[in-house]
C-alpha cells in the first residue's frame, strides 16, 4: 500500500432546482443588501401603496415601514457568480423586451 494521500476525486455536475418540494412563491419589490466579512443578507420586503396617514408619517418621520417577506444569506464567494448571472439575465431580458418599455429608465425602481 502506498503512503502518498489519494487525492480527492472530481466530480462535474450541474445543480437543478427541484421544484417538487411545495415552496411558496414569495413576491417583493424591494432588497436591501448588507454584509459582513464572511457572508450578504439580501432581506426581500413588500412595498404596499401608502394610505394618507402613512404618507404623512413618512413626511415627517422620513421612514417606510416594509414587511419582510424573505432574509436570504449568501456566502461571500457566492457574491460575483450571483451578480455575473443577474448580469445575464438582464442582458437578456433588455434584449428580448426591449420594445415593451419594461426598461426604459436606468435607475433604481424603488
């Protein structure tokens, strides 16, 4: 027998979301993104139409108060491939809609 340590063996795979398990879809439309030295906590919110009293509140207050709908926490060396992907996606989605009008503005939506 060898003394030499075996090296780890490779294995090449793709991940595929199986969708079988009852997730709930969640919807939000806003994230706020914070960090530490380790890992990102995306925390997707709910943004609701203000009624008048909570406009006036956000007037004086300057605060929206958003219900958070989902906290997603992410290992720091997952960051660049979630932003390369988004990048992407974006890419393609402007391109495909493009004469919709879903991007015609560049900044924020929120």
């Amino acid at each position: 027998m060898s003394d030499q340590p075996q090296q780890p063996k490779q294995i090449n795979f793709t991940i595929i979301p199986d969708d079988s398990a009852s997730s709930p879809r969640t919807y939000s439309n806003f994230c706020s993104i914070a960090h530490t030295p380790f890992d990102f906590t995306l925390t997707f919110c709910e943004v609701m139409p203000l009624s008048e009293k909570e406009i006036k509140e956000a007037e004086s207050e300057h605060v929206v108060r958003a219900p958070v709908r989902t906290k997603i926490v992410v290992p720091v060396q997952f960051v660049p491939n979630l932003i390369a992907a988004l990048q992407e996606h974006w890419r393609v989605f402007s391109e495909s809609y493009s004469n919709v009008g879903w991007n015609k503005g560049t900044g924020p939506i929120h």
